[in-house]
C-alpha cells in the first residue's frame, strides 16, 4: 500500500469513528419535582372579613434557584444529581402558602403578588432556609422563614416572626426527601395561618 493510499484510509477511518462517537456529552436527566400539595384542613372558625396579599419572599443565593439543596456536614452545600424543583424554592414556598391559606379559610380573600389587587394586609418575608441537613449521617428537611405582616394602609409593618422547622427524612432517597418537604412546609404553613389569623382578629 503506498503512502497516499495509507493516509486516505487513515482519515476515512477517523471520519467512521467521528459519526459513531458524541463529541459534547448529552445532559444528565433530571427528575422533576413538584412541592408535594398542601394538606391543610378547614378551619372550623369563622372567616376574617379581610384580604391578604401574600408575597414571594425574599432570599439570596442557591436557595433562589430550582436546585434541591442539601447541606452536608463541615457546612458544605450540594444539591441532589439529576433532582430539580419545578420553580425556583420561593415561588414554591409561596404558593404552598397560598394554597394552604386557602383551604384554612379563615382569611376570606387572598391574592398574590402576581396580582395588582388593592388590599388591606400584606405577608412578606425572607426564606432563610429550604434545605435537606445531614445530622449524625441522617438527612432531615429545614425551612425557615422570616414573615413580615405589613398594614396596606399605612405601608408599616404590624409584626414579625421567625418561623424555623424541622422535618425527618424516611429514607434518603430524593422522593423521600421531598415528601419530608411536603410534611415540613404543611408544618411551617399552619404556624404562619394561626400566628396571621390571630393578630387580624
């Protein structure tokens, strides 16, 4: 075989192996994941003859991101592989919020901050955390969140709280981890509904 002939089998041969190989690697699944619904019951208590807008808090970092966060030990913070939120942790928050202020009933008329809607009260805040922690090798959900009431009307805050939960994990799977989501936001979200109902009572 002379040199050309050699050559040109080299390069057809390089050419075969260019089409049968994937040059950029394809994207690594990902699973994703709704909050799972609210499970908060009617309240047997009377309806408040008010409104509340509630608001997407504020927060900062990965935490405004899709990313299922988990805090390992030595404050190292991962997210799960090929696991995402359906919306950034906030919004998630937010709207479970709404939704189990909703089925409480107590708060007769409820808006957010998607709509410009003139009300009387207004929830905002700041979510500090929205995270899986290790302890001792055992995963556990953490949200905490810091609620402002504000009074429409005069554009001034009527109270505050810190609102801090923890939920265990039954397992360490990533669907484990998000119904523990699910437990600790339904937790979060009645702590929120009674401290509001009973200051606007």
């Amino acid at each position: 075989m002379n040199r050309f002939a050699y050559r040109s089998l080299l390069a057809f041969a390089f050419a075969a192996g260019l089409v049968n190989c994937t040059i950029v690697p394809e994207p690594t699944p990902k699973d994703v994941y709704r909050l799972p619904p609210s499970t908060v019951d009617a309240a047997e208590s009377q309806a408040i003859d008010t409104s509340l807008r509630i608001r997407t808090p504020a927060t900062s970092g990965e935490l405004a991101s899709t990313r299922i966060l988990v805090l390992r030990q030595g404050n190292r913070v991962n997210a799960y592989s090929a696991s995402r939120w359906s919306a950034p942790a906030p919004i998630l928050w937010r709207d479970h919020l709404r939704e189990a202020f909703g089925s409480d009933g107590r708060i007769r008329r409820l808006s957010g901050d998607d709509k410009n809607v003139r009300t009387t009260w207004e929830l905002n805040g700041v979510l500090r955390a929205f995270q899986s922690e290790y302890r001792n090798g055992e995963p556990r959900v953490v949200i905490e969140f810091d609620a402002n009431l504000i009074d429409e009307r005069t554009r001034e805050i009527a109270a505050t709280r810190k609102f801090r939960v923890r939920e265990n994990v039954e397992g360490r799977q990533v669907p484990q981890v998000v119904n523990a989501f699910g437990r600790a936001a339904d937790t979060t979200a009645r702590q929120v509904i009674d401290w509001i109902t009973h200051r606007l009572r």
